[in-house]
C-alpha cells in the first residue's frame, strides 16, 4: 500500500526523489561512433555535444538486450542503463575493444544515482541548487536522473530535503512508473522481447545504416506493424484482487488470444487499476475491450498520467 499524501505531493506538482542502483558507462576514443552505431538501434551520427538520445542495445535477433541513454560530452560517451542490464551492457561493448580505437569503462562504483520527480529540476540553472558537483545529469520522459559523486551524495540528498522534496519508496516508485508507462527490464521486457515492440518514441532510427539484429528490425517496420506491442490496460478498482494480475492472459470478448499482462497497480489519480501489457496488434485501438480471466479490461495508450498533470 503507497502513503497516499507522498503520492498526492508528486502527482500535485511537489518534488520527490528515489535512490536507486544504475548502470554508468563511458565509451571514447576515434572509432566510438562508428562502434556505437553497429551496436544499437539509434543513429550515434545525429548525436551532438551535449545532447542525449534514447536507444536498444539488441541481439542478432532483434530482441532486446537492454534500452540505455546516451549523453554526448565531446568526443566521451556516456551509456545510462538499469542495474539490470549494466553487466550485460558493459560486458557487450568492453569485448570489441581489441578491434578498434576505442575504449570501455564502467563509472557506475564512483556514482549514486538520484532519480528525481520534478520538472523544473531539468533546468540547467537549478542543478547548482541541489549540489551537483562534476555529475551527470540524465532527463526522462518524467523524471531526471542524476548520478552524484559518491563523495557528494549525501550533501546532494540533503540538499533536496532542504527544497521540500521527499523521499521515494519502492512501492511508489512502481506506481508512478506504471502510470508513467515506462517499462522495467525484467518485468515489462526482456530477451525474448523484440525492440520494436516496446512502442518507445525515438527509440530506433530507420535511416541509419547496419547493427546487430538490424534486419530483423528493419524488416518488422517495413512489413507495416509488429505482431503485439506494450501498451496499457484499464480497469475498475479493485480489479487486482479479482484476477487482473501480472503475468495473466488476455483474451478477446471472443475468447481469441491476445496477449499478456506485465505489471498491475491501483491508479489513485485515476481511480483505476491499470497495467502494462503486450497485446495484438489487431486490439491496440485504445477503448478496445478484452478481458483478463473473467474480468472486463479496455486498451489505453501510454502513459496513463503525464508527468505533473
């Protein structure tokens, strides 16, 4: 059970914060854009100093190895990723290294990470307030992370207490993630996932040239549509107790397969449960109803909250 007023603070527009383990890898050296751009689903090409931009690291089958985020810092590369799938990253890049003229290293041991619920925290002039000393800064979709020096974390920690942001617990961190449609390796995807099917704005470019598991990519947009893609699920409250839960099956009015639900959790802002799933590409219209066991759900688009609404 989330406290309740934590999450009223966030959703109304007040500031919070949760620390948590992430993957900081840095990768330099003359041949580091043409070695990224082999290596993921986005275009290293178009990436400027100081820019960031969102992308998958796949397999030669197109599926998902991890989704990172890479900031440009000069001729440095940063790669942002979940703890999740920081090894596999890391371990992914450092074994190319004899091949070229470039170089791997994992940061993440020199960092904490902050991960921050406030829009005004995106600001460049406001990361001088919380103490952010030689750091990273990463904006999401509805958040911005911050990795802070291990030395400076906790002046930095108290420096956002001091400016009325709260602390973040685990459970509701997970609804405000759900809300927020943004999907959690492991949970939402994982190996057996392919990229295109995450539904991620800005994730793949269809304009680059080749990468591992590029055909296969390639071919799937080209074709016209994926086969099923993460989206959302709505339904009443209460639902969770009735059988709306993760991992379960989904089912048309019909009883025809289509598809299979990730992650569940109670809405307060919406009164709803709501979830994360993979549904056929034939019921993604939102408003589509299907059913979870017994139980009536309807296909909403991602995200389910927009950041301060």
């Amino acid at each position: 059970m989330i406290d309740i007023s934590s999450y009223d603070h966030i959703r109304g527009g007040g500031s919070g914060f949760i620390e948590m383990p992430r993957g900081l890898i840095a990768v330099w050296g003359k041949e580091s854009v043409p070695f990224l751009d082999g290596m993921i689903t986005n275009d290293m090409k178009t990436l400027e100093d100081g820019q960031q931009m969102l992308a998958a690291f796949p397999n030669a089958q197109g599926r998902s190895l991890a989704v990172v985020r890479i900031l440009r810092q000069g001729e440095r590369f940063l790669v942002e990723t979940e703890e999740a799938t920081r090894e596999k990253v890391f371990n992914n890049l450092v074994r190319f290294t004899y091949a070229g003229d470039f170089f791997v290293e994992d940061l993440s041991g020199q960092f904490e990470y902050f991960e921050v619920f406030e829009e005004l925290l995106a600001k460049p002039q406001s990361r001088k307030v919380f103490g952010l000393v030689g750091g990273h800064v990463f904006s999401g979709s509805s958040t911005v992370g911050y990795f802070v020096r291990a030395d400076d974390a906790e002046e930095f920690r108290s420096n956002l207490i001091g400016a009325e942001a709260i602390k973040i617990e685990n459970d509701l961190y997970e609804t405000l993630r759900i809300e927020s449609g943004i999907p959690k390796y492991g949970v939402d995807m994982d190996e057996t996932t392919i990229v295109p099917e995450l539904g991620l704005a800005g994730l793949i470019s269809y304009n680059k040239g080749c990468y591992i598991g590029q055909e296969i990519i390639a071919r799937i947009h080209f074709r016209g549509h994926v086969a099923k893609q993460l989206t959302g699920l709505m339904s009443e409250p209460g639902a969770v107790a009735t059988g709306f839960l993760a991992g379960g099956e989904l089912t048309t009015l019909e009883g025809k397969n289509a598809g299979r639900i990730t992650s569940v959790i109670y809405s307060p802002k919406l009164d709803k449960t709501v979830a994360l799933a993979y549904v056929r590409y034939e019921f993604l219209t939102e408003g589509t109803d299907l059913k979870a066991g017994k139980l009536a759900v309807s296909v909403k688009n991602l995200p389910f909250v927009y950041v301060l609404s």
